[in-house]
C-alpha cells in the first residue's frame, strides 16, 4: 500500500471507528473537498499532510479534538424539509391517523428521527402537528431527533435557517405559518420548537431511551453502513420501537435481506414493522391491506 492509498485509508478508518459508516470508493472523491476546511484552520492542502498532523498530535485530547473535526466533516449531512414527499406523505395520511386511534387512551405519540442531520426532518414532522392543533389537542407529543455529528445537533437545536435552507421543500405560505424571518435567518415557531428535542447518538449505539417510539424514522442512514453493523443498527432499531410501531426508511432502502426483525407493511413505500419474532400479535397489526382513506377515517 502506497503511503498516498494509506492517508486515505487512515480517514476512512476514522470514519468507520467512529460512526459505523464506510468511506466507500464512490464516496471517496468528495473527501478532499469535504475535509477543505479543515486543511485551511491547520495550512495544509492534502489528504497525505492530513494523516502526518494526525501522527503529530502531542495529547489524546488534541488528536480526539482534530479526529472529531475529521468526522464531521466527512459525513453527509444533506437533508431538507418533506424530503422524499410521495414518502413522507404517508405519515398524515396513514401513519399519525393509525397510531392515534391506538393510543387514544394515552393520548401521546413518541417519535424518533435517527440520522435527523440539521433537523429538518424532525421539524417537518412538527409541522404536521401544528397544521392539525383541533385533533391534537390535549395530546403529549415528543419528537426526539439524534445525530452522531455534534455540530449537525447544535444546528438543529437553534431551529434556525437560512433562506436557502428554508426553501428546500417548503413554500412561501408553509415558510410563512411555520417560521419567523429574523435578522439571523428563519427561526421555526415556539409551538413546533416545544415538542422537538435533540441528542448526539450513534444509531449502533443502545436506544437513546428505554421508552419505545411509536414511530422511528431512519431514512438515507444506513446506506452508508456495512452490512454487519447494519443488521447491528436495525436490532437497535428493533429494540427501540413499540410492537405495534412503524418504522420508515429511505426511498433507496429496504430491510428485505437485511433483517429478520422487520417486515415490509403491505403495499406501503418504505413502511415496516417488526417481525412476528419481534412482535407475537403482528398479526393483528396496522401492516395490512386496508386502504389509508378507511385508517384516516376512524
């Protein structure tokens, strides 16, 4: 291995060891634009310079504090609001309709956005809410975000955007009811920001909670990951989720030949549910043929 090949390996490791995620080779060529500011704070301008100044740390702390800025800068971070919209459409029409005629009894709805990035998906999902306050009156709703980029966290917790930001996947009137324009940029409503919180997590890491979510979004997450630590993620995911909860996935992303303790739901995009090894009363589950206008009706 050439000591050009071996730098690049060095970061991918990193990556790796610190996020379960794989610099795959179609991936690599947007290392060095990717790693640019950080070749700018420490006046290099290579990927081999890289790997030297990462041997040359004097502490652990040093060589922890520049890893962690390797890593953030590596991961892909992409996101915007209603991402995949055919996809995410189903949660108003399907998925909330569901779970609140089942937890009509406790009136609240547990959400985890694993990979949420900047927030964005975990803001959509407030919005719903907010679009609907007569049907959701009186019900506790907690939407739990969580990232392993400390930085991506940070963003999310300010709820505040950019006007580039602010335009992806929303229109003037949504920018309009949802956010106020401030001299900073576009700050998300107190009434979305309240039911919203986020947390640094590794998705291969133990649930954030010993709560079970009724609904757990991992979308665009787990492509990134290799297939052992992918079966890792989704037994965490598993774990995580009630027995009769959805989980929602990426439009490129499936759990067939992936898992065995989750199941596609019938003719839904991205939708499943646990197994009838994860959950004994699968049968009796929203995973179905039943229409979504007969679930929204109920």
């Amino acid at each position: 291995m050439d000591a050009h090949h071996a730098s690049h390996q060095i970061i991918a490791d990193l990556l790796a060891e610190h996020t379960g995620q794989h610099l795959t080779e179609n991936r690599r060529w947007r290392g060095s634009s990717a790693l640019g500011g950080v070749f700018r704070e420490y006046g290099i301008s290579n990927v081999d310079q890289l790997g030297c100044l990462l041997d040359s740390q004097d502490t652990q702390s040093q060589r922890r504090a520049l890893t962690q800025q390797i890593v953030e800068a590596l991961l892909n971070n992409e996101t915007y609001f209603f991402r995949d919209k055919p996809t995410f459409d189903q949660l108003p029409d399907l998925v909330l309709p569901d779970l609140a005629r089942k937890r009509a009894d406790i009136r609240r709805l547990s959400i985890w956005s694993a990979g949420c990035s900047t927030g964005q998906e975990v803001q959509s999902i407030a919005m719903l809410f907010a679009d609907n306050p007569e049907r959701w009156h009186g019900w506790t709703i907690d939407i739990l975000g969580t990232d392993v980029s400390e930085r991506a966290i940070e963003a999310a917790r300010s709820g505040l955007y950019s006007q580039f930001e602010v335009q992806r996947g929303l229109g003037v009137i949504e920018m309009l009811r949802h956010f106020d324009e401030t001299l900073a940029g576009w700050q998300i409503k107190p009434g979305s920001r309240k039911i919203t919180r986020f947390e640094r997590h590794n998705v291969l890491n133990e649930p954030p909670t010993r709560d079970r979510f009724d609904l757990i979004l991992c979308r665009n997450v787990l492509l990134y990951i290799d297939k052992v630590n992918r079966e890792r993620a989704f037994a965490r995911l598993a774990s995580a989720m009630a027995v009769d909860g959805y989980l929602m996935l990426g439009a490129g992303e499936t759990v067939v030949g992936q898992t065995t303790a989750f199941v596609p739901c019938a003719e839904r995009v991205s939708l499943y549910a646990l197994s009838a090894t994860q959950n004994p009363l699968r049968s009796h589950s929203r995973c179905d043929r039943r229409p979504a206008a007969e679930l929204t009706e109920r």
